[in-house]
C-alpha cells in the first residue's frame, strides 16, 4: 500500500545580470504539494514526487545578481485521472478527482565577492503551505457501494534547501549546476488520509541552462536526478527520479515575453518496500507536460509570469493540469 501525492509550484523571473546581456531570470524549487490517501501502490510513495515538476522551466541557467532577492509562489493543480501501468484509467478507482494549492515564499541569496572557479555562489530556501482535496472512492467486487477515502488536508510541506548553486555567465550562454533538496518537515501522519508533507529526504543534483541563440529568443533547459529516502512510518522506498524541465520564449516587447514550457518526468529505478518492488513492476512513474507562458515586467525588481501545463502520457499517476501565478516582489 501507498501514500498518493500530486505536486506544485511556481517559479520567477529576474533582472538582468549584465546590461550587455538579453533580459533573463532564475528561479527556485518548492516542495511538492501533498500527500494522500492509503491506495493501492503507485509510481514513487503514492504516484507523487517531492520536488514539484515544471518549476523551473524558463531562464533556469541565469543567476541573479549578488545579495538578497525574495520571491512569491502560487501553484494550482487538478486532475481527475489517475492512470495504471499501462497508461489507462485506474480500474481500481471507481472516482477519483485532486485539487491542490500552494503559496510560497522563497529567498535567494547570491554571496557577495564569492566565487568559485569562476562561478557566482548562490544558496536558496522556499517554504510552502499546501492545501488539498482529494475525492476518491475504490471499487469494490460482489456489488458492494465503493469504499470512501477521500478527504482534506491544509499544513506546511516539506522545505525546499538549495545550499550551494554555482553560476557562471557569457553574452548568450548561461550555466547553473547545484544541490537540490527536500527536508522533512512538512506536516505528516501515517494515519491521516490527507498530508502535506511526505516524511521522508530527497537530494538531487541538476544542471541547468538558459541560451540566447539570437535578439529576442531564449531556450531553457534543466536537467535534475534525485534519490529518496525511505518513509520510516511505512516502509516505502521511492525509486530515483530524472526530470527534464524545458521552455523557450520570444520577447514581443522589452516588457513582454511569451513561448511554450513544460517538462518529461522518468522514474528510473523501482520502488521498493519490505525489500521487494512494490506491485511485482517497480511501479516507475512518468508524465510528460507542455503548456503556453507568458511574462511581463512591471518595474526592474517586480516580474510576474503566468504558466499553464497540461500533463499527457503519464503512468502511475495522476494526469491533470497546473497553473503557476509567480511574482518577484522588491522587498
């Protein structure tokens, strides 16, 4: 048995670094949005992920200049399919529909006169308050009405702590390498049907990068491989986990930009619990998401940028839409 979770979050712009350069951004991770319901066993601990998918998908390879800079997060997510091994609705679900929110704050810090063989250091934090609900019902044999496990949940997920980032620059090309990771402090009970947090660490490493392959484009890439604990209240070993997040954007105006985002999420290694995969198949995961964005700059510290991503081709998982609202706010 598992613990069902969905994600989301968001991610922000920036002002440029350099005045020679192209406008350009960056951007953090935010822990994942919740965990649910005790379900038959499904892609990671309950078809969920930590680290929040498409967060960073636009200017990801550019770091911000040095000092202080504070962000707020919006993040929507809704799915009413859940799907099996084999890309089709769960059988097992007689209903099943999510909604989750979550608003976050997060700082990034970018340290004065540091560097490191020729790169900008960077440390990041984003703490998150979720709230979901979950209306699900399992299918019963003999004629038997389905079995409720639906229900709600409001608390802090689990913190997002990037403590080392390196940045290095050019005209065009923009590179970050770093650590990822997922404390576990979120709100959890083993009994509860609805989480926010999934009691358990994950540590990742990623590279990014953002190119201005000519006046007024941008593409953007991070690539991200995270390992998990293991939840010690069930058991459960999640398997390892790449993802790939991806945009690429045209600038109409100096102010306004535009382009499409999204991400390809595999699990790469197989659940496992009480030592043995979970479901006889490992229960490996994947979705693929893309979706339109658009962003404006409102003044040099203030940018707000609005991301729709619609998921297809997802095994054990759900298979829904995200919304992201992100602000950089000039505290």
């Amino acid at each position: 048995m598992a613990v069902l979770r969905t994600d989301g979050c968001a991610d922000i712009e920036a002002e440029p670094r350099r005045r020679s350069s192209p406008l350009r951004a960056a951007w953090a991770t935010l822990p994942a949005l919740l965990s649910l319901v005790t379900l038959p066993a499904i892609a990671t601990e309950g078809g969920g992920n930590s680290y929040p998918m498409g967060v960073e998908t636009n200017y990801n390879g550019v770091m911000l200049p040095e000092g202080a800079h504070w962000f707020v997060y919006y993040s929507h997510y809704s799915a009413s399919h859940f799907k099996n091994n084999a890309g089709d609705d769960n059988p097992q679900f007689a209903r099943f529909h999510l909604s989750a929110d979550a608003i976050a704050p997060r700082l990034s810090y970018v340290w004065p006169g540091a560097t490191f063989l020729g790169a900008n250091i960077e440390t990041r934090v984003v703490q998150a308050i979720a709230s979901s609900d979950l209306d699900l019902a399992l299918g019963r044999p003999g004629g038997l009405p389905p079995l409720d496990r639906g229900g709600h949940g409001t608390g802090l997920a689990d913190m997002a702590f990037s403590p080392v980032i390196l940045g290095w620059h050019s005209a065009t090309y923009h590179q970050t390498v770093g650590i990822d990771s997922h404390l576990k402090t979120g709100t959890y009970d083993v009994a509860d049907r609805v989480n926010t947090g999934r009691n358990y660490t994950q540590v990742a490493l990623f590279y990014a990068f953002t190119w201005f392959p000519a006046p007024g484009f941008d593409i953007n890439a991070k690539l991200r491989y995270a390992t998990n604990e293991r939840n010690n209240a069930t058991g459960y070993l999640s398997g390892d986990e790449a993802t790939i997040e991806f945009s690429g954007g045209w600038r109409i105006t100096p102010d306004l930009s535009i382009g499409i985002n999204g991400y390809v999420y595999r699990q790469t290694t197989d659940d496992e619990q009480n030592g043995r995969p979970v479901n006889g198949n490992g229960n490996r995961g994947r979705v693929n998401a893309l979706g339109p964005y658009v962003y404006y700059t409102l003044a040099p510290r203030l940018a707000l940028i609005a991301k729709l991503q619609q998921e297809f081709d997802a095994r054990n998982k759900p298979q829904g839409t995200r919304l992201w609202l992100q602000a950089r706010v000039p505290f």
